[in-house]
C-alpha cells in the first residue's frame, strides 16, 4: 500500500521506501547523496547533455513484460519513480561484472575522460532490454541526445554497433564464421598498416542474463487513497483517479511530468509555499484507448507513447510523418517522461516556443477533451481550443483522433540543426480529399492557412508566387523553406531529402615489436568510468560540507553601490554571505605571478564594479546546494550602470586594449614596398566568432581545511601548481600548505586553466573562514556566463601575388576580443600573431595583433590556442586567390606552402617535418581528384543541395621554446614490486597517464598492468607548468624516461643477478638500502639536437580531405566522408591519438558550423545561455565515412620520446581548415549558378542561418 506520504520503488534490484518525499528532490541528487550512487553524473540538469542518463523499468500489464525508458535523471522528480524498477550504470555491471555494452567501450576506446560515458552506456542499455538485437536506426535514435565533447564520438558508435546485426555485412556480424570483411584493409595502400579495433572477437550478448524485473514491483497493492508529500516549499496531492483530482483541484498549480515546473521553479529566488497537484497517477489521465475508429490518449502520457500510439494506430500516410516528425524531438529522455499535454501548455504560455505536439494535434484536428472549472468533461474542436486559448484556464484530460483519415501527411521541423534543438518553425499539411488543413508553426500557437488550402482543395496549378500570395505569409526563410517544400510535395507527392551513405570507419596505425609503447592498449582508468566507480571532484564526498551559490553581476559594467544578502540570509541552512571584504590576501593573484606565468589582472570578487554580466560578485555558503543557488538569487545588488562596450569592432573603434599592440615580422614601409613589386594586391577580411569548451564537468572544487592553516585542494584543474599559486596568493599562505590534488577532469581544453583556479580560491576563502569542506561547483547556465571561451577575432589581410598565384608579401592586422580582464589574451595574441602564415610561405609578412578589451566575460585558453584562427585566416586568404587566378584552392594551397628547410617569417627554421607526404598522402588515398570530379557532376545536376570538397593540413612545431617546455616525474617501487608513477601532468582525457604508464613499462620492462599513477598532487610533483599544447607526453615522457634510467642505473646489476626475477630484486635491493623512488626534470636540450633557442626539435604534420553536403534551402550540413593522415612519429598509444585526431576534428567542425556565441548589445547577456541554446556536435553528425591513418613516419632526431610526436592540438585546425572551406564551396557553388559574383569574406561559424543568408537572391 502506498502511504500518504511516501512512495516504494527498486534501485538495482533493492527495494527501497521513502517517506516524506520532497517534490523538488530530483532523482539524480537522491541517487548521488542519498545512495552513493554517483555514476550518475551532472553535466547541465537541463535534460540536455545526457550524462545523467537512468533507466526507468515499468510493467505493462497489458503486454505481460517490463518495458524499459532511458531519461533524465536530473529532471525526474523523485515523486515520480513509484513503483517503478530504477537502473544506474553501477546496476548494469562492475569492473568485476562487466556489462557486454560497458566491456565494448571500455576495449573500444570509446571514452576518453569518462564523463559522459555512464550515461551513454544507459541510453544503449535501455535499448538492449527492449531490442536485444537493434538496428542501427535505433542505436542512432537511443544516443542522439548524449553529448560528448572528446571523442568525436565514432569509437562509441562503433562500439555500440557492434549490437547491430545489421553491422557485419557478409558474415552477418561473424555469426557465420569465416572473419568479418570490415577487419581486412581496404586497398593496397594499406598493406604494412593495421586496423585499429575489431569488435568480431568479443563475446556475443545474452539478454537472457540481465537482471530481472523485480517481483516486489509487481506484486505491490498500492493504496487507492491519494498521497500528500509535503517538501520545504512545495505541497504536492498525488490524485489516484479523476474523483480524486477534481475535488482537490482547487488552488493547487496543476503539473503533469513536473519536468518544465520544476526546471522553471529549481532556482527561483521565491521563497513562499506553493501547492501542486500532479496527473501522473490519475488513472484516467494515463489511459490509452483504441476503438474501432478512434484513439484516445491521456494527458499524461509521454510525448514517446504519444507518438508511438499515432504511428502503430493511425493510418500509415499519417503515422510515418508523425513518427519521423518526433524522430527530431529534443531527445529520447525527454520524449520519453515529459507528457504531450504539457508540452502543448508550455508551447501556448511560452512564446515563442513553436510546438510540435501542439502541430500535429491542429494539422490532425484532434478533438480536446478539457476539464472545466465546474468540474465538467468537455470535448472542444482543436481550432477551437486554441482560438479561445483553453489550455489557459481548463485542464485537458485527454486528445482524440480519427483512425478513419486517410489523407496525406506531411510535416516539416526547423531548427538551428536538423535535429533535437528546438523548433524555430514547423509547418504542416493534411492533403486530399478535397479538405486540406495546413498549419505554421511560427510562434506559441500554429496558424491555419485557409486560403492556401482552398486553392489547394481547388485543383488549380499552383505556381511558387500563387503560393506566396494564398499562403498570407511573409517573405523570409521561415516561409521560403515552407512553401518551397510544399510546393515540391504537390509535384511529387514526396520529399527530398539529405541523402544517406553507407557506414565506414577505418583506423590504421603502423604495428611495432615494442611490448608496451607503439600498442593500442586501452586506457586503465577505461572501466573504472564506464562503469561509473571513476570519481570527479564533485563526487568526492565530504563531512558537513557546505556548498556555494554564485552571485554574478546582471549588468555589463556598473559601479557597485550596495550589496544586500539580508534576505538570503534569513534562509534556514544559509550559513553566510562572502565577498571581497572577506579575502586576506590578493584579489588579483594572476599579476603577481607575472614573473612565472604571464600577468593577468581577473579579480576573484568584483571590487566596487563590475565589467561583464556574469562576473562573480560574491557567493553564498549553504548546507544544500540547490538552497545556496537560490539563496544566491535573492542577493540585492544595487549598480550605478557606465557606459558598456560588447561589441568587438565597436571596441576596436574606441582602441580599448588589455595589453600593448603587438607586432612582428617585417617593418610595415617594407612589406609595403613588397606589395608594391607583386602583379596584383588582394585584400579581405575575417570574421570569426567564438566557442565555448563545454567540457562535461563544469567548474568544480572542493576545498578541505586542514590542521596548521593547511587547505587541501581538490581542483578540476589543468595545472595543479598554477591553482596552489592562486590560492596561496589570496589566502595569504605559503605554498606548502596548500595541497591540491586532481585525480582526472571531465574534460578541460583549456577551460580549466585560469578558470578552475577562480573557483579553488573562492572555496578557499570561505572554507578558511567557517573551517567546514566547501564545494563550489557551477550549473551549466552559470559556467557559461562566467567562464571564458576562444577568442572572437576580426581580421583585415594584403597579399600581393605574382602571375600564377604565390604569395610574395603579406600584412595582416588581427583584433582579438579579450573580455573584461587580460586572462591568456596577451599570450593568445602572440601565438596568432606569430604563427600567422600557417602552413604557407608568404614571402615578407607583417603581423600585427591587438588585445582588445570589451565587457564580456574573458576570453581564455582553447585548445589550437590562436592557432584555428590563423589557420582560417589563411582559408580565406587562400580563396581569395584562388578565385581571383580561377584556380582550384588546393593548386593554390600547394604553390605556396613552406617545406622543410624554409624558414618562418620570424626565421626559424622547419624541420622534422612531414608536411608534404602527408598532403601527397592524403591526396591518393582519399581519391581526392575523382571525387572532386564527381562534386562537380552532382552540384551540375542539384540545384537546392549543394556538395563540396576540399582538403586542409597543418604543421605545429613542439615542443614551445618558453618555460612549458620541461616535465616532472617520480617513480615509487613498492616492495612487491608494483610501481607507481607520478608526474607534473594533468590527466583530462587526452590519454596522458595511459601513455607515460606505457613509455615507463617500456622502458623498465614491467607489465603496464603493475604501474599505476594515483593522482596528480603538489605535495608529489610541485612546480609542474599547466598541462596543455600537445606537448606534454613529450615533456614528462622525457622525465619519466629519465627517472627509469636513473632507477635501473641502480637496479640493473641485481635484475641481472637475479635473472630477472624483479620482486625478488627489489626485496634485495631494500635490503642493501638502495634507493627505490626517483623525481626527475624532462627538458629538450636544443642545442643538443641542432635546434636553435627559439626554434621547436620537430613538427607535426596532417592533412585531411573533407565531403560535404548542404542542403541551401534549409542551410543544413552533412559530412560524407573525412579522410585525415597524421604523421605522429611513432605513436606512443595509436588507439590515444586516433581518439585524439577524431576527438579533435569534432570539435573543429563545431566551431566552424553550429557552435554560435552572441551577446545582447543592451544588456550584455549571453543569448547561449543554456545548455540547450549552445549546440555541440553530436553523434549524428559524425561522417558515415570516417577514416583516419597515422603514416609513422620517422624523421626523428632524438628529442623525441620513442621517435613519437605530440597530437592533442594540430586535427583541429585541419578540421576546421577543411570543413570551412568545403561548405564555402558549396555556398560559392550555389551563388555562381544564380550570378551572384560579389565574393564572400571569410566568415565563421557558418551555422544554418547563416547559409540561408549568404545563397539569398535578395
């Protein structure tokens, strides 16, 4: 029986019961601080990301079997789990129970730092409970809404096909024996290569061995009396029936799923009392009823079943549009809890919010059964319902539909992307019989078309333009993309889409006869997060702990007159308010490590302004952390506004600067004089926006004071000792007694250098005072307002050029868009400014880069590091010549590239270079000539999808010649001969631990199985510079090569005594007290390797050939297929850089297409300012055809770790190189055949919108 005021339900197979249930607890914070169970992540609770993905198992009596639904955790309140069977990934399986889905991912190499991957991990096992043997349809559908920011997501995807039948062609998945065709190479140019991952050998999954439904569940009487669970604000009534629900109806704010009310409600300042009142058990609320010719669907059935049941019960011309229209909803999660009638309500009350439920039932003409307010069932037409607006004051009950209709469906959905955002615009049309309906979706409520369907239903041939005139609709994309598309439905009865191509990924490396280095080994940490037991710092647990609220600036830059916490403060669990005054020692700590660092001027608190929305003004301490948040909200700050600068080239007309102007190369009347000497000057301009990391794991800390004024750290930080220098700093303290410790973060990029560091010192601040653990970790909104992204840029270019098309000289002036405070801006600028020409050798150059300073928040480190803005600098430049010499941009690109033994603009000299037999390479292997051919074919003969292909490279020298350039490692051998390795290096994802474990088996001729590194941590390696640049496994690889040296300088004659007996060596080595532990610096001696001080001992090189498609009507983007040859040397870990090069290109295409940032020029907020409105790839945007190899090429002159070169960064500025220029020739395409020859600047991202603006014939 279910009490009043508590709920049953099974978590992993225990039963547990809950009384006095909060409403607004949500599921993901009951199973991460109630029940330990933290492999459920928190990545945006929004509902967005995916990394807090659960599974819900019910029983459906009516099929007589369990059905299983993946979904939000963040967003599902607890109230709602009743009776129900819950699974998280500690549930599915255990590093000594592994899960088949974990085992394949985790041998896969489909994680890198393990954030998301629980959550992925329960998206593909709530498929294989319902469809053991999936097609590849379904795993795409299961894990469009998991988001992944390292991977590039193709090793999970291959993972997780490997469930498929469907995968295996002509052995059937091996089922048939005789070896899969998908192991074998794929032409002779891969003779000598190796495939990187077969799944054919992996044990077959058995569904017949998951854990069963759990019998309590259903045998468990619940009481038909309603329940009443009373929270700290909320008092929520839980109707069994409608009796039930009508009597107590009255005052109470009617909810269905609770996911939108508590998601608008979680945060509100608003401390009154509310009361709600749920549909989610009302009997009749959750029905389903198919009758001979009708469907009734209860209002509280989910979006998913809602869909389902239309699709399996409605006529087929209708069912299928229906489903593939919500085959395109958010996500699966969220179809699958949130309830259709909510959406409507939400959709009608939120403009402009277009709703695609709200669509389908005003296109279908669903009939509305509402209840009244006098308590009346009332069935209302649906034009009805929405021309009275009746979801505003009634309740709906139920919807219902004719079986009997047999016309036409079609139904379009627009967003920013083909998939999952929300809708922009939806459009759709009911047609035949003579009695059209066709609706619009273009603000909180469809808009019927009448006299567009009277014309219709006429039979007259309509033309474009009759059309336009019936359709009453203005002329804009919105309407263009529409009517266009009807217009083609009329004609042919069907629809055109983006066409798809068959699956192929291939991933080669050069095999080697080492035992450890050069092998695709997978990381060791792999199982440990896929099967949710990797702890982040937010899952550490502390006692009476406190956690932080973040009050940040609303205005853009204002003087701070007062500051008000009174009211948060009254709050039971409050514990204080803390700020500037509160800081013993600097509130500027970056300029005081100038001198090691570089000077940076950020403030930990605002002091007496404020210059960008989102700046933190001070934080509230709080026993919970969603009270803090609120209590945060009710913070009164009272500002005298001035006058603010968002815009970059509004700033650069004001010369607002951060630092000095910085110029390199040639003298200006020089390069002038250049120019002056070409055949022809050409000039042009760059526009580039900017990027967030959204690493997984947003900022976090946790800081644990000590005995002695010590303060232990624990930091999602890429530099350990970076952080205790800013935390010393503002807690006045000397370095030794602040420990900080990071064992792995859930993504970084760059993001967690500066930025990490802010959030440790305010932790700091206030675990000083109360002397109690505090936890600062922000919400994903928060991290996006606060933290700082890749620099926007405007550029302006001079080339001059001789009669074939090489570059002689080139000016090139660049402003940099800093935000508030200097952060990395300076160093930025240098690198950008510096490494201007790219690739190319453009004869004098002049570069000049500027600073600039604006009230946004600041911008800081990302991965490329200036780089992917030079290198699209040079895509544009490049295509301007091209179009000017009416030549193809890769005859141009090769005209003027630089080879080894050139030198740079500044004058150092390339070499250990592989740049010109990566892109000679690469040319053959991706077929590049035949299939440009073939582009050009199909754009001849399409005229609204366009294709275009084109080939970018690179070529990053590294190791830097500054003070990043040295690595740090200790070695510690145990006395049963284990090993345990520390260095100066942050693990994030990018493989670091995995491969110096490798280079230290290597070199001590120990399993990689005995070695282990703990942690990163001050009080073991101290003095380690920031990890980042590509170079770190070169770095500290070189140290730890130099610990193991000096370990077996000792060690080696005992070993050989011993005959190798290694334990029994070490036992007697401790027994003649010989030294068992080492620290070591690794540096590149230059002048040892005839490099020059400020040149770097080899450079890494690739280059890649990228297909695109794009549909010009709607602006959408394919990638057909991506061809990238890398020379890494000798990889250290093949499977480490390959997920690195794919990882990479993701993220580059991102930038350059999707991933838009843009700030209101009145108020300076950010417009992205949810997980939801900033999109990142996702899995469906990887290539069906993705083939990476690594060349192995060895030009290694000994400054190398085992001849191996470094990857993290350079995939990146190919990928964006590459896609960038394969969409514009798309866009180039498509204005040629329509005569437009104004051409087109360099521009980036080239999102949706933008595409559909730049092939307008306006």
């Amino acid at each position: 029986m279910l009490p009043q005021t508590g709920i049953f339900f099974n978590v992993n197979g225990k039963d547990v019961r809950e009384e006095n249930v909060d409403p607004e607890l949500t599921l993901a914070y009951y199973l991460r601080n109630k029940l330990g169970l933290r492999g459920t992540k928190l990545g945006c609770e929004e509902g967005v990301c995916g990394s807090c993905t659960v599974v819900l198992g019910t029983w459906d009596d009516g099929e007589n079997k369990a059905v299983y639904r993946a979904v939000n955790a963040c967003l599902v309140p607890l109230f709602h789990v009743h009776r129900t069977f819950v699974i998280t990934v500690e549930g599915v399986g255990s590093r000594e129970k592994i899960h088949p889905i974990q085992d394949r991912m985790a041998r896969g190499h489909a994680l890198q730092c393990g954030f998301c991957s629980p959550g992925f991990v329960m998206s593909a096992y709530a498929l294989l409970r319902n469809h053991p043997d999936p097609s590849i349809d379904q795993i795409n559908a299961a894990i469009r809404a998991n988001l992944c920011r390292c991977t590039g997501y193709r090793p999970i995807l291959e993972a997780l096909y490997s469930f498929s039948p469907e995968i295996g062609g002509c052995c059937g998945g091996n089922k048939n024996g005789g070896g899969c065709c998908k192991d074998k190479s794929s032409s002779d140019e891969d003779e000598g290569y190796e495939k990187l991952l077969s799944f054919s050998d992996f044990p077959k999954y058995d569904p017949t061995q998951e854990i069963i439904f759990p019998p309590s569940l259903r045998t468990y009487a619940d009481s038909e009396d309603q329940a009443i669970l009373n929270g700290n604000r909320v008092e929520l009534t839980l109707p069994k029936n409608l009796t039930q629900f009508k009597q107590s109806r009255e005052g109470k704010n009617v909810i269905s799923s609770g996911l939108i009310t508590r998601l608008t409600t979680s945060q509100s300042p608003a401390c009154v009392s509310e009361k709600w009142i749920s549909t989610k058990y009302v009997r009749e609320f959750n029905e389903i009823k198919v009758e001979t010719d009708s469907v009734h669907i209860g209002a509280a059935v989910s979006i998913q079943r809602f869909s389902d049941t239309l699709t399996r019960h409605l006529h087929e011309s209708i069912g299928i549009a229906v489903s593939e229209l919500f085959r395109k909803f958010s996500s699966p999660q969220v179809a699958n809890f949130a309830t259709w009638s909510g959406a409507v309500v939400v959709s009608a009350k939120s403009a402009p919010v277009v709703s695609d439920v709200l669509l389908v039932l005003s296109v279908l003409n669903a009939r509305i059964t509402v209840l009244t307010q006098s308590g009346e069932l009332v069935k209302v037409e649906m034009d009805e319902f929405l021309e009275r607006k009746i979801y505003e004051t009634e309740t709906i009950v139920c919807a219902s539909f004719s079986k009997s209709d047999n016309r036409k469906l079609f139904c379009l959905k627009f967003g920013e992307t083909s998939e999952q955002d929300a809708t922009v615009f939806n459009f759709g049309a009911l047609i035949g019989n003579q009695s059209s309906r066709i609706f619009v979706g273009l603000g909180s409520q469809p808009k019927r078309l009448t006299r567009l369907e009277a014309w219709i239903d006429s039979g007259k041939n309509l033309d474009f333009e009759d059309l336009y005139r019936e359709s009453g609709m203005e002329k804009n994309n919105s309407s263009l993309m529409a009517l266009t598309t009807l217009s083609d439905l009329l004609k042919n009865k069907t629809l055109t889409e983006i066409s798809e191509e068959p699956i192929t990924f291939l991933q080669y490396y050069k095999p080697t006869t080492n035992e450890s280095v050069g092998r695709p080994i997978a990381n060791y940490f792999n199982e440990r997060a896929i099967t949710g037991e990797a702890l982040y710092v937010n899952d550490i647990q502390a006692h009476n702990a406190v956690h932080l609220g973040f009050v940040l600036s609303s205005v853009p830059h204002a003087e701070i007159l007062n500051v008000d916490p009174s009211e948060a403060l009254k709050l039971e669990g409050v514990v204080g308010y803390f700020g500037i005054e509160d800081i013993p020692g600097n509130n500027t700590p970056g300029i005081q490590s100038a001198n090691t660092f570089f000077p940076d001027d950020t403030a930990i608190f605002a002091d007496k302004k404020v210059e960008s929305v989102g700046q933190v003004v001070g934080v509230i301490a709080a026993t919970d952390v969603v009270l803090a948040r609120r209590a945060a909200k009710m913070v009164k700050v009272e500002y005298r506004e001035l006058k603010s600068l968002i815009d970059l080239n509004e700033a650069r007309d004001a010369k607002s600067y951060l630092g000095k102007v910085q110029c390199y190369g040639k003298e200006e009347q020089i390069v002038n004089e250049c120019l002056a000497k070409c055949n022809k000057v050409l000039e042009g301009e760059v526009t580039l926006g900017s990027q967030e990391h959204y690493y997984m794991e947003t900022q976090s800390s946790l800081v644990i004071p000590g005995e002695g004024d010590e303060l232990v750290v624990h930091c999602s930080t890429q530099g350990t000792c970076f952080t205790q220098l800013m935390v010393k700093e503002v807690m006045r303290l000397p370095a030794h007694k602040v420990i900080v410790k990071t064992k792995r973060l859930g993504g970084g990029f760059g993001g967690k250098v500066h930025n990490a560091s802010w959030i440790a010192c305010m932790c700091a601040v206030v675990a000083k005072k109360l002397n109690r653990p505090v936890y600062g970790f922000l919400t994903r909104s928060d991290d996006l307002a606060v933290t700082g992204k890749r620099h926007a840029i405007y550029a302006k270019y001079r080339v001059g050029i001789d009669s074939e098309g090489k570059a002689h000289a080139a000016h090139f002036e660049t402003w940099l868009n800093g935000g508030w405070s200097k952060d990395h801006t300076e160093n930025v600028t240098a690198v950008m400014s510096i490494l201007v020409d790219d690739v190319y050798n453009l004869g004098s150059v002049r570069s000049v880069g500027y600073p600039v300073k604006t009230n946004s928040s600041s911008s800081t480190a990302f991965r490329g590091y200036g780089q992917p803005q030079s290198k699209l600098i040079n895509e544009g430049l490049m295509r301007r010549i091209a179009r000017e010499m009416n030549k193809d941009i890769e005859e141009i690109k090769k005209l003027n590239f630089a080879v080894e033994g050139d030198r740079r603009f500044l004058g150092d000299r390339i070499h250990n270079d592989a740049h010109t037999e990566c892109w000679e390479y690469c040319t053959k292997w991706s077929d590049f000539e035949k299939r440009k051919r073939k582009v050009e074919e199909f754009n001849r003969s399409s005229d609204s999808v366009k294709r275009g292909i084109s080939m970018s490279s690179v070529r990053l020298g590294l190791p830097f010649p500054d003070t990043t350039a040295h690595g740090i490692a200790s070695i510690l051998i145990n006395l049963d001969g284990s090993i345990q390795l520390s260095i100066g290096g942050t693990e994030m994802g990018q493989g670091l631990n995995q491969k110096m474990i490798q280079v230290c088996s290597e070199a001590l001729k120990r399993p990689v199985e005995s070695i282990t590194i703990i942690d990163n941590s001050t009080d073991k390696i101290t003095n380690a510079p920031v990890t980042g640049g590509s170079q770190n496994s070169d770095t500290n690889g070189l140290a730890v090569l130099a610990c193991c040296k000096r370990i077996m300088s000792r060690l080696q004659p005992i070993v050989e005594h011993n005959e190798g007996d290694w334990q029994k060596s070490i036992l007697e080595a401790y027994g003649r007290h010989i030294p068992l532990q080492c620290t070591e610096y690794g540096v590149v001696n230059r002048s040892q390797f005839g490099v020059g001080d400020i040149e770097t001992p080899y450079n890494t090189t690739g280059a890649c050939a990228v297909e695109i498609e794009v549909d010009i009507l709607t602006g959408y983007n394919r990638l057909i297929r991506v061809d990238m040859v890398m020379d890494v040397g000798e990889s250290l870990n093949p499977a480490v850089d390959i997920g690195q090069i794919e990882g990479s290109f993701m993220q580059g295409y991102g930038y350059v297409t999707c991933e838009k940032i843009s700030y209101d020029e009145k108020t300076g907020h950010l417009e992205q300012n949810t997980a939801g409105k900033y999109r990142i790839p996702r899995a469906r945007d990887v290539p069906k055809d993705f083939r990476v190899k690594l060349l192995g090429i060895n030009k290694a002159n000994g400054a190398e770790v085992y001849s191996s070169k470094g990857i993290g960064e350079p995939p990146l500025m190919m990928s964006c190189g590459a896609v960038h220029s394969a969409i514009m020739c798309c866009v180039d395409d498509w204005r040629e055949h329509n005569g437009i020859e104004e051409f087109v600047d360099t521009i980036s991202p080239l999102s949706a919108d933008r595409i559909r603006e730049l092939c307008s014939k306006k």
